[in-house]
C-alpha cells in the first residue's frame, strides 16, 4: 500500500526521537461530533458558529433530491452559502482535482462532504488542497471514515492506491440517524464487522512494544479503552440495532451501534492502531470477486477471525463468529465466494496480508504459510459456528 508524502505523520508526531527519546503516544480525533435524528437540519448553524459563510458541497446527485434538500434548506435559513459539485463515485486524484477547480473558483471557506465513505474520504483531500476545514457528514454507517485524517485512495475504475494523511481532522462529524435509519440493514451490519477489529487490533498493538499506529507513534490507554468500549456495545446492542433499522426505526440500540460503528471505531483505528485483520482485510481486495461483491466491513470480519486465528485465539474467535453470523456477516470461506482448496486465491490472500505495512505490529514472526494456515483455521471455524447458527441473518442480507 503507497502512502503519500504530500503530509507525513511521522514528521510530525517522531520529531522528539531525534533526540534519542522513545517514540511518543498520540492521540487524534474530530474537533466536533454531533449525532441524533435529524441533525441534518442544523448543519447551517454549526457552519455559523464556526464563522463559516460558504461550503463547497460534495454529495451524489442522488444524495442532493434526498437529504441534501434538508442540509441545503439549513444552510440558507443561516445564511450559509454553498456551490454544489457532484460526487461521482471515486475517490481518485482525478476526481478529487476537479472539485478543487470547481470550489477553488466559488472561493468555498470549508467543504461539506455528504455520503459513503469514498465521498468522505475525497472530501477530506479537496479540503487539505484548499486549505479549508472539512465537515464529514455520513450517510451510513458502514465504515470509520468520517472521524479519521486520512483516505484511502482509488483510480477511477475502483482499484486501491494507497493512503494519503493530512494534518487536521475533520472540523465536525454530523451523523443524522433518521438518515441511517434509511438506509439497507446491510450497510449497517458491514459497519459492525469493520468496528468489531477495532478492539482486537488494538491489543494487539498495545501489548507488542514496537507495535505502531498509522502515526508512526505507540498507542495510548485512551484509545484502546474506547476500541474496548466499542466491542463491548457491539456484542450487546449489535442484533438488536439490526431489527431496528430493518424496520427503519432510530432506538437507543441504532443509536449506540451508529456511535459504535462512526466515533468509537474511527478514533480508535486512528489511535489504536491496525494489524492483522485490516491485514487480510486489504488482501481480500486484491481477489475481484470479492472486491466487486462485498463490502469493506465484511472483508474486515473475515480478517479479524483469521487475526485471532494467528494469535490462536480459538475461544474469542468463536465469539466473534458467533455474533458475526447472528447479524449476517460471513464466516467462512465459502460466504465470501471463496473455496478452501484454491490454492491461488490463497497464496494472494497471504501475499497481500504480508505486504500490508502494519502486520509488524502482530506478536512474533509472520511468513504466508502461517498467514494460510490461519485463513484456513478460521474458515474451519467459522463453517462450525455458521452450522450451529445457522445463515439466515446472512442470506437476507444478500437478497435485500
């Protein structure tokens, strides 16, 4: 995975090591967070209290005749100018140049990005060229993108990059349930699979010595406790939020696992750390069946099983599978379209686990045999728990 030098962390966060002091604790996160139904509506005014006049919004043309007639009716109620440019799907360089142009011209004073992940992540980049604030407002809650100060980048046919950081995160997080509530139960439960590492890679990190967050830095007691808080409302609240936005209804159980899935899992991967089921996770995309078919979230669920698989974690792995399997997340090779005896697809899956950069943080030496083995040992147990449970949480997601 290419990282972009435009803006290097470890410059930053590494430069009292060269002074021969150990490597530093860090800690990131967004300057504001605001969730609740219906805060689209107010987006204007938070835009107001921060002294900003004119938002260059990004959104999908289908986004701006939904929610973006809310957002744009409390813009202007504030007085809050905005000038639209539609987000087309990619967060490509080519892309993320043409909204430059376009809000570079209207002379925006922020950027007001509204949708999926990609769109999020792209909107980060056009703020960093433009020198503005980035105001992140997701329309699922499917990943951790919008508390985070990077993106992961894309050509313009959907292929992964690379990374690109930046040096401030997010101005503000608006994550309006009702929205959420809307959307495909899907989305959500993806959401959950990406969450659920956060606290898995974490320990990982903490525990090793030499193991670093995607700042170059050690992790601080902050952010696993808030990547442990995260696991611990997924296990509780994790089926229960499914029900609820199958039936489009915002409880108090969407609610927590939104915050789960958005807060608690961005700001702990950022400060927490990666490893190896974000690992596998990023192998998985190198397969095009499963790049094409699947979701972030659920290549991130299969990752996690093989990382506790590696760590010969077996009794916390089986947790973990069986609530992936509760809430439609898949388990085992074969519900990611995948078989146990092909050896190609395996040998990817292990060459691009290793070549991952932050695999060093995982306990010991890693080799790709070892990598397959654990693929395999959780696709083992992973068709056990699936048996005992069942699939139907999984099959009603694939004909929503």
């Amino acid at each position: 995975m290419k990282i972009s030098n435009t803006y290097l962390p470890h410059n930053f966060f590494l430069a009292s090591t060269d002074d021969g002091n150990p490597v530093p604790r860090a800690f990131v996160s967004p300057h504001r967070y605001v969730q609740g139904r219906g805060v689209h509506g107010s987006i204007g005014t938070y835009l107001h209290q921060l002294g900003l006049r004119h938002c260059g919004l990004m959104i999908s043309t289908r986004g701006a005749a939904h929610e973006g007639r809310t957002i744009v009716a409390g813009l202007e109620e504030r007085n809050v100018g905005h000038t639209l440019s539609a987000f087309n799907g990619e967060c490509s360089l080519e892309e993320v140049a043409e909204h430059v142009e376009v809000f570079r011209s209207a002379g925006v004073d922020c950027v007001l990005a509204v949708g999926g992940g990609k769109c999020i992540d792209a909107g980060k980049c056009v703020a960093f060229r433009l020198g503005v604030p980035v105001i992140s407002t997701p329309s699922l809650a499917s990943n951790d993108a919008p508390c985070s100060a990077l993106s992961v980048m894309y050509t313009p046919d959907g292929v992964s990059t690379g990374v690109e950081f930046f040096p401030e995160s997010p101005a503000v997080v608006v994550v309006d349930t009702a929205v959420i509530a809307q959307a495909p139960e899907r989305f959500l439960v993806a959401g959950m699979g990406d969450a659920m590492a956060t606290w898995y890679e974490a320990q990982v990190c903490l525990r090793n010595t030499a193991g670093v967050i995607s700042l170059g830095t050690r992790p601080t007691l902050a952010a696993a406790a808030i990547g442990q808080r995260c696991a611990e409302v997924l296990f509780q609240y994790g089926v229960t939020a499914a029900e609820e936005v199958r039936k489009q209804v915002t409880g108090d159980a969407l609610e927590d696992i939104v915050e789960a899935n958005t807060l608690l899992s961005g700001i702990g991967f950022e400060s927490g750390g990666l490893a190896g089921a974000h690992a596998v996770a990023q192998a998985y995309t190198a397969l095009p069946s499963v790049e094409h078919n699947f979701l972030h979230g659920e290549m991130v669920a299969m990752g996690t099983l093989t990382q506790l698989a590696m760590e010969g974690r077996g009794d916390e792995a089986e947790k973990v599978a069986t609530f992936f399997a509760r809430v439609g997340l898949p388990v085992h090779l074969g519900q990611i379209g995948l078989n146990r005896n092909e050896s190609s697809s395996l040998k990817v899956l292990a060459e691009g686990t290793m070549a991952f950069p932050y695999i060093g943080n995982m306990p010991g030496k890693l080799d790709e045999a070892q990598v397959i083995r654990a693929v395999l040992e959780a696709d083992t147990l992973g068709s056990d728990v699936a048996a005992r449970i069942g699939d139907a949480a999984y099959r009603r997601l694939r004909k929503a």
